[in-house]
C-alpha cells in the first residue's frame, strides 16, 4: 500500500507540475533572491500578467 500512495503522491505532484501550481510559488522564492526589498505581486496579478504577456507573445504553442 505504501508503494501505491507513493505513486500516487509522485502523479499528483507530476501534473500540478505540468499545470504550473507551483510557477507562483518559485516566482515569489526567485523575486525574493534576486529582488529583495521590491514588492511581490500577488497571485492574482502574477497570473493577469503572464497570460497578457502569452496573449501579447503568443510564440510556438499548440492553440
């Protein structure tokens, strides 16, 4: 059982990976290293701004 809930942890973590879950969270560790003392924006405006920015660049991508 322990190899199953393994499994499925890894799976879990795979697509919310894949999805970008985790895309706000690394962009808050790398603002805080790279910039720290600015402000962070929150969730929300992160994610306005990088779907306007892949509307307005939208590059090779399927649709």
């Amino acid at each position: 059982m322990n190899a199953v809930l393994k499994s499925v942890r890894a799976a879990t973590w795979w697509i919310t990976s894949v999805m970008g879950d985790h895309d706000y969270e690394r962009f808050v560790e790398h603002r805080n290293r790279v910039h720290p003392g600015h402000p962070v924006p929150t969730e929300r405006e992160y994610w306005k701004a990088r779907h306007a920015e892949a509307d307005a660049n939208p590059g090779a991508r399927c649709c």
